[in-house]
C-alpha cells in the first residue's frame, strides 16, 4: 500500500510537469500564431496601399525602414527581412546591421522553406530559460510574385510559469506527503491487526511438540483465511496427538522386547553352568562314596552361586527400571565426595576439592553412588597403564555443583562414543551395562547434565553439573 501511494505520487508528479510543459508550448505557440497572423496582414496592407516606392526585393528595406519597428512593437515581435537568397535586408533588432548575431539565412532553412507545401516553417528553442519561437515564409507582391522572406521571432521568459510550477509542485508534494504518512499510519494499524492473529498461530507453532500435550488455537475475531489456517492447525494437532500415541505405545513395546531379550540373554548365562552341574551330578552320584557329603556340598555351592548371580540380574534390571526418589536433604558436598572414595584402596586415586565446605540440597546415597559408579569405571580403564592416575574434582560453578573424574586409561574409541549412555551396552568383559544408564537418571531427575571427553590411548573425563536445590 505505501509502496502503490510512493508510486502513484510519483506518477503523478512526472504527468503533471509533463502536461503543464506542453500547456505551456501549446499556450506560447497559439499566442505567436495570433502575433504573427497580425504582422503579417500588416506588412500586406503596407505593400498594397501604403507604400509610394515600387514593391520589389531592391525597396523592401525602404519600405519597411521605419514601418518596421511601429510593427514590432505594437506585436512584441522581432521583425527580420531577408531577400530570396538569405541575405538580410532589414531588422526591428536595435543596430540590425551592427549585430554580428544576424547571419544570412543557412542553405537548409531555405531549402525546407522552398520545398514545404505551405511555404513557411516553424523553428522552436530555448536558452537560459529563455524561449525563442521564429517562423520563415515569403514575402509576395501585389502580384503574388515573392520578393523576399520574413523571419518572424516571439521571445517568451518562462520563468515566472517555471515558478508558479514550482510552487504548484511544491503544494503538491506536501498533500502527498501528508497521505503517504496517513498511508503509513493506516498500513501499521491495518499489519498489525492482520499479523496479530498470524502471531498467536505462530507461537503456538513454536510451541509443538511431539512428546507434550499440543493446544489448539481459539480465535474470536479472525479472517476467513485466517479461519481456514487456524482449522488445519488444529486438525494437524488432532492428528499429532494420535500419531504421538501410536508412537509412545510403539515405543514402550520396543523398550519391552529389549528388555525382555536382555534380561533372557542374561538368565541363560547362569543356567548353562547349573544345568551342565545337574547333569555332572547325576551322571556320577554314588550313594556309596565315603566323600559323598563334600562332593554334596561342592554341587549346592555351585548351584548357590549361580542362583546368586541371577538374583543380582534381576536386582540390577529392578534398580534401572526404576526413577530415582528424589530425595532432597542439606548435605555438604565435599565430605560425601570423600566419604564415597574412602571406599577404594587404590592409591593413585587423587581427591582435588576446590572449597573448604560446599552445601546442596541432594541425595546423599545417590550422590555417593554417582562418584562411586564414574571412579570404578575409571579405576578398570586405567589398571593396565603402567602408571594408572584418577583425579576426582569438586567445585562451584555459580548455581551448580561441578564433579570432575578423569583417567589416564584407554579412553573411549569414536565408533563407541554414541553408545556409552546406552542400557545394555559395555565395554568391558563382564557387568551388563547399566551402570553409565542408571547414573544419567539420577543426574536428569536432578535436572542435571553428565558429560564427558575423551581421547583414545591418553584417559577420559567425566564432567557432571548438577544444579545445587
């Protein structure tokens, strides 16, 4: 809309100073016309009934030597004779034969005057604001007999029109002005009621999320456009909604059947040993042997042990399953921390606390199974390095607590760095993988975050921020 006002105004503008131009040329042109009709029945009556001398081309300047400027004055025109051959014979212009800038006429002015069917031709130009109108036609005896030419020429000073155009434009200019503000002030208001709407859809766009409960949009006073957007956003949420519970149920089936996979593959591991004890056992029991009770107790040890190692199967994969209690006590940071590595004896384990006392409001037990989970990790990947190193830190870091464990193991290869938070997987040759899982939730019920770095051949560092209440 500003855009088609700027446009039109200046449209506008160009047509005016264009149309008032030619109104002028065509005011100027009509006014020389009546000039030059006046001169020229003038200078006929003079030829015809007024002069004593014979009307010839030799007495054209003695006829007109002083009639000629009565002429030019009364009709505000320059008067110049000239014979058939361009020379001059006589002008209204003061000092006519003195004045350098009379020339005789060039070869193509007579040429164009002479080949021209009404034998006259108009020549128009303009200097220094000046506008100068000269017409040529011959000058005939009583006898129609041409016995020279007649160079008519009306001076017109456009500076006073140049001027009121100017202060039309000017006028002009401040109405368009004044509309192209009130187009700007209606665009604005006009925008903003239109954008209004496209706002709050758009917000609640930004806002869409597959895993959340989405809200439709409700409008009271909208566009049809707008109406029909509104609809196919809310049709879209319909439909995000179900596709998100097909998706979640999926996914908990998927979750189940790994699970279930694990947990089958890791029950079979204690049951090969006991089946193959069982089947040993019976192969060779003799009721008879004098060692029969010590060959008893070996085959229920066995037996207790592997039953053993699956009761920890199914404690582990009860202990994952399930989020963490958040539990939240004042406990001081630093003396946990140590309390949970008193725990190891290895001595290349370096305590570095950064504070004296460091308070939050945390689980202690969870805490300590954290720091105890990451030193053990630390611990196996650094026990065949010649001069193994694990360096636990604590510190404050504004509204969190930053625990720091790094090693100077193997570190964690490229091609594993995207699985190590994964239930299940490890790297090592016994365990099953849920102990890197089962911190990160505690950390995130904390809404905390666990990191790490690491560099193959030179350690690996684990950072953890977890926010202080």
């Amino acid at each position: 809309m500003i855009l088609l006002v700027l446009l039109a105004s200046i449209l506008i503008l160009v047509v005016t100073v264009y149309q008032y131009d030619e109104q002028t040329k065509d005011y100027n042109i009509q006014r020389f016309e009546r000039k030059e009709a006046i001169a020229k029945e003038t200078i006929e009556l003079e030829l015809k009934n007024k002069t004593t001398y014979p009307v010839n081309t030799k007495n054209l300047s003695k006829i007109f030597q002083e009639r000629i400027y009565e002429v030019s004055s009364i009709n505000k025109i320059n008067i110049t004779i000239f014979d058939l051959h361009g020379n001059l014979l006589i002008s209204s212009k003061t000092n006519a034969f003195e004045d350098n800038n009379i020339k005789p006429l060039e070869y193509n002015t007579l040429n164009d005057l002479a080949q021209n069917s009404n034998h006259k031709i108009l020549k128009m130009r303009e200097e220094e604001g000046l506008s100068y109108q000269s017409s040529y036609s011959y000058i005939n005896d009583p006898k129609f007999k041409r016995i020279g030419i007649l160079e008519l020429q009306f001076t017109q000073d456009n500076t006073e029109i140049e001027e009121e155009l100017e202060e039309f434009i000017k006028r002009l200019s401040l109405v368009y002005i004044l509309m192209f503000l009130i187009a700007i002030a209606f665009a604005y208001f006009l925008s903003s009621y239109i954008t209004r709407s496209i706002k709050n859809i758009s917000e609640k766009m930004r806002q869409t999320r597959l895993n959340e409960r989405n809200e439709k949009i409700i409008l009271d006073q909208a566009s049809s456009e707008i109406e029909v957007l509104v609809n196919a956003y809310n049709n879209m949420i319909d439909q995000l909604e179900e596709s998100a519970v097909k998706l979640a149920k999926s996914e908990r089936e998927q979750a189940w059947r790994e699970m279930a996979k694990q947990v089958a593959h890791e029950i079979k591991n204690p049951l090969t040993p006991m089946r193959l004890t069982v089947q040993s056992f019976e192969r060779k029991f003799n009721p008879e042997d004098k060692n029969v009770k010590e060959k008893l107790a070996e085959y229920s040890k066995t037996l207790i042990q592997q039953i053993d190692v699956m009761s920890s199967i199914a404690s582990a994969f009860s202990d994952f399953a399930k989020m963490p209690t958040q539990k939240r006590e004042k406990i001081e940071i630093i003396s946990v921390v140590k309390l949970a590595l008193d725990i190891f004896n290895e001595k290349f384990i370096k305590y570095q606390p950064k504070e004296n006392e460091l308070y939050a409001n945390l689980d202690k037990t969870q805490l300590i199974r954290i720091v105890t989970n990451l030193v053990k990790n630390a611990i196996q990947a650094s026990e065949k390095e010649e001069n193994p190193l694990v360096e636990v830190k604590v510190l404050s870091e504004k509204k969190n607590i930053k625990i720091i464990v790094s090693d100077n193991g193997k570190g964690i290869s490229e091609d594993v760095k995207d699985l190590i938070f994964e239930p299940k997987f490890t790297t090592k040759s016994s365990g099953m993988g849920l102990g890197l899982p089962m911190i990160k939730n505690i950390i995130e019920a904390y809404e905390g975050t666990i990191s790490f770095t690491s560099k193959e051949g030179f350690g690996t560092v684990f950072t953890v921020i977890i926010p202080k209440t």
